[in-house]
C-alpha cells in the first residue's frame, strides 16, 4: 500500500514539473519581524515588506489620487503610488514649505532616496522620499504625513521600501 501511494505522489509530482505548474513567483522570505503585503488589488504589482502583527494591526486606505498608504501601529506609515517623481522634485517641494522647514543637511541625499530632518522651532521630526522602477514601473515611497517619526522609525519604513518586489506571474502552458 505505501508503495502505491509513494508512486501515486511521484506521479502527481512529475506531471506537475512537467506541466510548468502555477508558481507564481519564489518564495519570498522576510527578515524576522517583517512580512511581504501583496498590493496587486491596487493595480501595482508590487509585494511590500511591512511588520508582522505583533507591531501593531494591518490599516490600509487607496487614496481617490492613487496613493495605497500602509500602516502598521503607530510607527510604521507608508504611502505607495505608481508615478514617475525624482528626488529632484522633492526637494524643491521641501524648499518652498514655508512651515515644516528642513533642519540643515539631508541626511540622505541620493538621486532617488532622500531621508531629512524637519519641524517647527524646536520641534522635530524625519521623514523619507524613495523612488524606484521596479519591473516596468516607477514607484514613490514616502512616509505619511501628520504623526512624527523618530530617525529610527523613518530608517525602518526606508528599508522596508527598498525591499520591494514585483509580482510576477508566469504564464501557464
């Protein structure tokens, strides 16, 4: 009996390897304390690192403008949307914010990364600006505005961005 049945699973293996299967994509293996979030229900195909449920509870919202924001529990709050910004752009933006001003250097200054520090007089807090082409699309990353973030917290949310992934789907024979 256990000799039919182990030839009967090798079988069933074998046609399946040979049919080219339903694999989706590799499995995607996430640090501890993170998980992938498949967005594709937005129209972006992208799987997004985010922090598992011990962080805090899974809340997202698509903005009317496009924008996918992702939050989990107070420290982690990111928005996503197809479009092709540059780092260029954001910078202006910051220059012309006549309330939250940036305080002295970027902390990241790169073509496609920008990580600052900001406020009002004494007050402070950091924020982040990550654009990516990731497959055939671009995609801006940034925090949400509104609740402060430490430099920690913004590091964190960067990181994660970064680790982005395309969904792709291979074609069934």
């Amino acid at each position: 009996m256990k000799h039919i049945l182990l030839a009967s699973a090798l079988f069933v293996s074998l046609l399946f390897i040979s049919c080219g299967g339903s694999k989706d994509q590799e499995a995607l293996v996430a640090p501890k304390g993170m998980r992938y979030f498949d967005i594709s229900k937005t129209g972006m195909n992208l799987n997004v690192l985010i922090p598992d449920s011990t962080k805090g509870t899974l809340d997202t919202v698509l903005q009317s403008w496009g924008a996918y924001e992702i939050k989990v529990g107070n420290n982690f709050q990111v928005s996503v949307l197809e479009d092709g910004g540059d780092a260029a752009t954001k910078k202006a933006d910051n220059a012309n914010d006549d309330v939250n001003k940036v305080k002295g250097d970027y902390i990241i200054n790169e073509p496609n990364t920008l990580m600052w520090e900001s406020g009002v007089a004494d007050l402070s807090e950091f924020h982040f600006f990550h654009s990516a082409k990731i497959g055939e699309r671009t995609y801006v990353f940034e925090d949400i505005k509104g609740d402060p973030f430490t430099k920690e917290d913004i590091q964190q949310m960067l990181d994660a961005c970064k680790q982005a992934k395309e969904i792709v789907k291979e074609k069934k024979d």
